[in-house]
C-alpha cells in the first residue's frame, strides 16, 4: 500500500501555488515556530522532482533545483534529514554525493548550498530555488541572497512551468524577509505570500502549544508563532524603519527646489566616499531628499549648489574632520553655504534613538531616489558582542546613517517648529539620564524614556498641523 501523508492546509496550499499561479516567480511561507514550515519544503521539493522526471531543458540538460540554507550543518539536521527519510520510507531510488553535495533522484539534480556567503550561489543555472529559513541570515545577507539566488534562478525545462523561487521561514521581526517582500511590494513584483501559525500544526501535543503561547508576550506571539511581521529585536539599528509607513512613493527634489525651502545637508567624512544626505523640514516632518557619495570631497559644495541653487543650504558635518574643513572652506562660501558649527557630533546611541521615535511617529520619511539611505535603513545592524552600530568600509551602510543621524539631531536641537517632537525624542532622553546619574547605561536609559506604542499619539497630540516655517 502507498504511504500516504495528510498536508496540513498551508503546506498544501505552498505545494500546490506554483503550478496554480505559473506565471508568478516568487512564494513565501511565512510560519510560526513548529508549524511544520520545513515539512512543507520537503513536499514542494517532492512534488517538484515527481513533475520533472524525465524532462530536459531546451540544451537537453537535466533539470536542477537549488535548495539553500544558512549552512550544510542546519540543513542536514532540518531539510535533508527529513527528506532523506521519506525518499527512504518510500523506497526512492536516490544517490547522495557528499563531496559536491548533490543528491539526485532520476535525472533531477538537487544542489545543497550554504547561503551564509553570497558568493557560494554563483555558477549555478537552475529551474527550482527553494531557501529554507531565510531571516536566519542578517538582513543584509538576507537580501543579497535572495538577489543571488534569483539570477541564477533561469533553467527553463521544457513541459514544466517558468522557473520559481520559493522560501519558508519562521518570522524574525522586520528583518531580510519583510525588507524582501517590501520591495517586491514596492516595485510592483508579482509574489504569493502564505503564512501558518504554531497552533495550525495539529500534530504538536496541546500542552506544548499552550506553553509556546504563555511563555511569549503579544507582539513575540504575533511574531515568533503566528508569522506577522513586527518589529521585535532584529538587531537593526533602525528597526523601527518601516517602509511602508516611511518611505514616500514619489521624489519631492523638484518640489523642495523652491527658494523658500531649506535644504540640511548630513556629511560624513572617510576614505569611502564621504557620503552626504539632504534633507527638508515639510509640514512639520523631516524628509530626506536626495543622497550623495563624493570621491573627491572639494566638489561637494558645488554640487550641493548645482542641484538647489536657489534654497538657502546648511551643511551638518561630522565635526571629528573639524581640522580639515579649512581645506575646502573657500568652496563653501563661494557656494553660499552656511556650516552649522558644534562642538563634537552627538552621541552615536542619541541621534539613532531620535530617529527611531521619529519613524514610530511618523515625522521622519524618505524619498524613493535615497536609495543608499534606504539600503542603510533595511541593513544596518548592530554588532552582536558589543551592541553598538557595526561599521565597515566602501558602501557599508554606517556611512549615510550617520548622515542621517547628524541632520535629525541638530532639526530637533536647534529648529523652534521641531520643539514639539524635541520634547517628546531627546528632551525626554536627557531627563531620564539625568534622573538616573550619569553612570546609567545608554541601553538602560533609552528602554525606559518613552515606548513605541505611545510616541505617536503623543507627537500627534502635541502637534497636529505643525507646518515649517521654511517648507
């Protein structure tokens, strides 16, 4: 008698969306702890063989599906382990070869790859790419792999459907996976996207389901088992960037071009490209505008004039380069540009909190031309051992967040129509600090100034139609 496996519905559901919806390229599982997402994988895998056997692609190769995850270790423990199994307990005739990792079943060639390094996905050429616990990755590799992945993702096979790429993974917060579907979102890319929760698995023992949902509080609930994307502890320094909330769908640069607007220009300086935002305050929200990377920095001023050169221009620099400003002081004035001079640059934990509040509140966007801010706002992550913002070299993304970090700082100090959020962002920052002596850790002050489920209606309530004077 045939084995016989009852699917629960959402595995079902992901082993029958491909052939359903043929025409679409990308399908995401996005499931609770134990929902039997991995499970689901395997059959999609199964499936897929059986529909292939036999089949050529138009060079009369055989037919190859990729099959990822963070590295060959996990994998073995969780997907090829259960796949090995049922290709046993069904009597497949399969060979395994461990030296290249390749396990092949008829003419159907499974390639295990570690995903961990981006670089171990180049040279493939494959119809299937199936990703098993993509958030498992830091944001940033994440991504890249899902990009990687893809453009290896194009063996055609005669008599089968386009190639597909489909990925299981239990939610981590606003990490690689939301940052993807975002952009797909955003760019108008077709994707199917499924979720499960951990009670859906009907084969768990109730009690261990039940302690699985006392032991979380609601947003890890809703996060951990149930698969919502919600911001938990992602290890971004901006986690609470939200593209959906805080990244505008279209360039306000002509707009902000008018005389009467002021245009605040982050620069940091290094040997990377000394990157530079700027950005404007409209009807009482800071806006980044446009991004810049200048190998040779002397040029800066007069590209700042090129593209608003009828606005007023302040320029925020990082003031640890202070020494060096006299290089290119001349360009400055000959541009009309004024520098908003201070002491030292603000605390790297103070800028990055004032941001965060501001993204909660919703008076903190992004225009869709600031592509290597935004690149920043998914991937910044913070250094596992110390906790504090990761930095790095050409095109990492501390550079433009630092940027970022100066600009909305100085707005909020300095700019009277920005008092409102001020008070509710550092002035409550500084009095928590002061309240708790100076010997506080920043960690400690910064949990308890104000939550995120409060700033809003907080800033709201303050200022409900605050309009620059300057917008």
């Amino acid at each position: 008698m045939a084995n016989l496996v009852k699917l629960l519905p959402h595995q079902a559901n992901l082993v029958q969306a491909p052939y359903v919806f043929p025409h679409i390229r990308f399908f995401a599982l996005i499931a609770g702890y134990a929902s039997g997402k991995t499970s689901a994988l395997v059959y999609c895998i199964l499936y897929a063989v059986k529909t292939l056997l036999g089949k050529k692609d138009k060079e009369g190769h055989n037919p190859k599906i990729m099959i990822g995850s963070k590295n060959l270790t996990f994998m073995k423990k969780t997907l090829t382990g259960l796949l090995e199994q049922d290709l046993k307990d069904t009597n497949s005739t399969y060979s395994y070869d461990k030296a290249h990792n390749i396990i092949t079943i008829g003419n159907v060639e499974l390639l295990l790859v570690p995903v961990e390094d981006e670089s171990n996905i180049y040279g493939y050429s494959v119809t299937l790419v199936v990703i098993d616990e993509l958030d498992e990755l830091d944001t940033q590799t994440a991504m890249a792999v899902v990009k990687s992945s893809n453009d290896r993702c194009r063996q055609q096979i005669e008599g089968w459907r386009s190639p597909a790429f489909i990925f299981c993974t239990s939610s981590q917060g606003l990490k690689g996976t939301y940052q993807t579907i975002m952009h797909f979102k955003k760019s108008g890319i077709g994707y199917v996207l499924m979720r499960a929760r951990t009670r859906d698995n009907i084969y768990l023992p109730k009690d261990y389901v039940e302690s699985m949902y006392s032991i979380y509080n609601e947003t890890e609930r809703r996060c951990l088992l149930e698969g919502e994307f919600v911001s938990i502890d992602s290890g971004l320094v901006f986690p609470d960037y939200d593209p959906e909330k805080n990244k505008l769908d279209v360039d306000l640069y002509e707009h902000c071009r008018d005389s009467k607007v002021t245009i605040y220009i982050g620069q940091d300086f290094n040997g990377f490209g000394n990157n530079a935002v700027a950005f404007a305050i409209l009807s009482g929200a800071i806006v980044a505008i446009k991004d810049y990377e200048f190998p040779d920095i002397r040029r800066a001023p007069e590209v700042f004039r090129y593209d608003f050169p009828e606005n007023e221009i302040v320029w925020i620099p990082d003031m640890t380069y202070k020494e060096h400003f006299i290089e290119f002081k001349k360009e400055l004035r000959l541009f009309n540009i004024k520098i908003a001079y201070r002491s030292c640059n603000p605390l790297v934990g103070d800028r990055n909190f004032a941001c965060n509040k501001l993204f909660v509140a919703e008076h903190l966007f992004i225009c869709p031309m600031c592509k290597g801010l935004e690149n920043t706002l998914m991937t910044w992550q913070k250094d596992p051992k110390t906790g504090s913002p990761s930095k790095g070299g050409k095109g990492a993304p501390d550079h433009k967040g630092d940027c970022l970090g100066y600009v909305v700082h100085y707005l909020l100090s300095w700019k009277r129509e920005l008092k409102p959020l001020y008070a509710v962002t550092l002035e409550r920052l500084y009095e928590a600090r002061r309240a708790r002596g100076a010997d506080a850790t920043e960690l400690e002050v910064q949990s308890n100034v104000l939550s995120p489920d409060k700033i809003k209606g907080i800033v709201l309530k303050q200022a409900p139609n605050t309009v620059a004077a300057d917008a």
